[in-house]
C-alpha cells in the first residue's frame, strides 16, 4: 500500500449525499483502496454554509470556504461535485476543474444532459475523467454496464423506470387507493420526494436520463428534442380501469433509432400485468437494453437516496484510482453520430383513452364513427357507469395506430358537445 499512488480528492456540496459519502469514504478508506491501484485521502470539503449541522468529524484545515479556491490547487486530484443544479455554481465547479485538468465525479444528471457534450470535449482534451455514474439511476450500475459490460452490443433501444419517486407515488395510488395529491405528500414526509417534487412528476427527471442514456446507447451527441409527460393527471379512475383491463401504469422513458432517427419520449405507460416491469414497485428503478447480440438485458436496483448514489459515486471514484482515463461518453467525441429527431406522432401505439361523457342516446355510435373516421381501429371498450346518472366514462383500447390519428381523434372529440372535460391518453407498450 505504501508504493501505491495517492489522489487527492475534494467533496464540494455536503447535504445528504455529499455527507453520507464523506463518512463512506472514511470508514471503508482500506476496503476501496485493496480493491484499487491507488490509495485517496479526502483533502479539502466546501460547501455554502459551514455551521450548518452534519454528522460528519472534519479535520484540521479540510474545510475550504470557497470552492473556486480548489479548483487550482494542484495538489487536488479528484473534485465530487455534488453542488447540483444545470447552472451556477455546479457548471462553473465543473467546467472550471476539467480546463484545469481536474478528474470530475458527479450525479448532476441536469447538467451533464445540458452540457454533457461541452464538457465531454473538454475533459477528452486534458486527458482526464468525467464520471457520471450517480447521475442515471443511482443505484443501478447502467452507465458502466453500457460502456463496458455491453461493449460488444448494437444497442437499438433502451427503456425502463427511470424515477423512483414517480414510481412510489404510482404503486402507492395502486396497493392503497389513494389519491394523487395524498400519496406525494406522503412521499415527501417518508424522503422519497423532495420537497418540491416537480422535476419528479413533470417527467423532467427522467427526460435528463434518457438524453444521458441515448448518448452512451448510441454513441451520438445529446440529443434536446425529447416528449415529455408527468403523471400529474393520472388519478385513481385510470389505475382502476388499467387494473380491469389487466395492466398497470408507470412512468417510463425510451429511447431508440428508427430509420436512422432517434426518438425520444416520457409518458405514463400501461404495461402488462405479465411483463417484467409491472412488477417493479415503489423506489425501484429497472432498465431494458434491447441488442446484439445480448437480446434483451434488464438491470434493477434503489434508484435513489444517499446509499445507493453513493455506491456509484465510489464506483467512479474507484475508476479512477484504477487509472482508467476513458472517454466520458465510451468513444471520442470525432466518433460520435448526430442523428435527425424523431417525433412521437410519427411512431404506432396501442392507446388508451378514457372519455368522461354525457349519459344520452346516441354518444357511444357518435365516439366510434369519430374513431373510425380518424383511420384508429378499436380493440376493446369498457363502459363505467357514474354516481351521477347523467354522465358515463367510456374507456377505449385502440389496436396499434399512428400516434398523429390518435390525436386528431382526440382534437375532433374535445370538440363535441358530449365531452364533459378534455379526453385522457396513456400509452400502451406491448413488448
């Protein structure tokens, strides 16, 4: 151990995540170091407010007040960043380490998903690591797996449960017939959600991962044009109808090349009561690699909270330790593809469609005739009655048809005088 290399590492940002991998690192200093070609030492610590109450033992002259002061100290290897955030002082933290030819290890998703390719180029220059690990999934090792354990695949699509809040509040709805509104909140006393959930639910959270995971899938460039829903309106009327229609409803987001375009999308999705993913609950996250040669490869762990980041940050850590200087997206910036976008209207779904609607002769033939009209085929239809006998929700599972027919079919119905309020479309995946 005495003739192995020492990297000095900095630890900027010290709240849950920041805290709970300092005293990690402390404490399991000798186990990560045999496992590695080199030792580390925690050098210097910096975040906004020194006073504030951690449980972590710092020692003398660890704390660095401002964090630009690290940036070129010359005796620091590693910066962790885990200020968070796309802008501020996480993107100045960062930039700034990789042009002075700092190793980067972050779980910054919303930065590396904005300026990933920037800070890719500049890392490829100086010669050392941008490592992101902690950024997609916590917990599951997806990132290294693509980059290594999959090298030898053509990955054409990849997808899963990318949000383990979204998918708490989901289960939760499902197992204890709660409302929407209950269950976040209940999510947020438990610290499964942050205080401020948004990201979460609006579906933005997982848009950042998949942007990460299609670059690293299909060795292109970050590509911005993504779909994007939350699960904000999905209520408990829709996870009864799923559950009848033998399905139940996730948050997921997919990527995947078609006709040499990439498409890109986050909705709730209906999936089989059968399938694999239907089975993942609460802050579990799981991913699905479709290759060759591997066929179809699935991962699944905690992704989230501060134990199951802080096994990808050490597993980034250790990459470097092991003095792997690799290239932030697996191949050179020169190799890498831009590819056309593609949209959601152009791709074929089964859907489903809920109808809220007045209760009179002649609704049911008018909604089929608009079906019909608009080239969408209808699989099944499912007819609850209301505590109010004026109104009837109708519930429709179309055959696969043109996301683009399924909207103007939409269009035409919010028009008609039958419609009580706007009709609801989640997206069905069959495979």
């Amino acid at each position: 151990m005495k003739n192995k290399k020492v990297y000095n590492i900095a630890i900027v940002g010290l709240g849950n995540i920041g805290s709970y991998l300092f005293n990690f690192l402390n404490k399991n200093k000798n186990n990560i170091s045999n496992k590695n070609s080199s030792n580390f030492k925690i050098l210097y610590v910096s975040a906004k407010n020194k006073n504030k109450k951690r449980n972590i033992k710092l020692k003398k002259n660890q704390w660095v007040n401002d964090f630009n002061s690290i940036i070129k100290q010359k005796d620091v290897d590693i910066i962790v960043e885990l200020i968070g955030g796309a802008e501020g002082s996480a993107k100045k933290l960062v930039f700034e380490s990789l042009k002075n030819k700092k190793h980067v290890v972050t779980a910054n998703k919303a930065l590396i998903s904005k300026y990933g390719d920037k800070l890719s180029m500049i890392a490829e220059k100086n010669k050392v690591n941008l490592e992101f690990e902690a950024a997609v999934c916590g917990g599951v090792p997806i990132i290294r797996s693509i980059k290594e354990g999959l090298i030898a695949n053509k990955i054409n699509r990849i997808y899963g449960i990318l949000n383990g809040t979204s998918n708490y509040v989901l289960s939760s709805m499902e197992i204890n017939k709660t409302s929407f509104n209950e269950t976040i909140n209940k999510a947020i006393k438990l610290g499964y959600a942050e205080s401020n959930p948004s990201s979460d639910i609006n579906g933005d959270d997982v848009a950042s991962k998949v942007q990460i995971l299609s670059c690293l899938s299909f060795n292109s460039f970050i590509n911005k044009n993504i779909h994007v829903e939350g699960i904000k309106d999905v209520d408990m009327e829709d996870i009864i109808n799923a559950n009848k229609l033998g399905y139940k409803i996730k948050l997921m987001g997919f990527s995947e090349i078609l006709n040499n375009k990439i498409f890109q999308r986050v909705h709730p999705t209906l999936v089989k009561n059968s399938s694999y993913i239907a089975g993942v609950n609460g802050v579990l996250n799981a991913v699905i690699v479709e290759g060759n040669p591997i066929g179809r490869n699935i991962i699944q762990g905690e992704g989230a909270g501060p134990s199951a980041t802080t096994s990808a940050l050490v597993s980034d850590i250790s990459s470097i330790l092991r003095g792997n200087i690799k290239f932030p997206f697996a191949i050179s910036n020169k190799r890498r593809k831009k590819y056309l976008s593609g949209k959601i209207e152009d791709l074929f779904f089964s859907s489903y469609i809920r109808l809220n609607v007045k209760d009179k002769y002649g609704v049911l033939s008018d909604v089929t005739k608009v079906f019909y009209n608009n080239k969408v085929s209808i699989k099944r239809v499912l007819q609850n009655p209301h505590k109010n006998k004026k109104k009837s929700s109708i519930v429709i599972i179309t055959h696969r048809s043109k996301d683009n027919d399924i909207q103007k079919t939409l269009k035409t119905l919010a028009k008609k005088s039958y419609i009580i309020q706007k009709p609801k479309l989640l997206r069905i995946e069959n495979g």
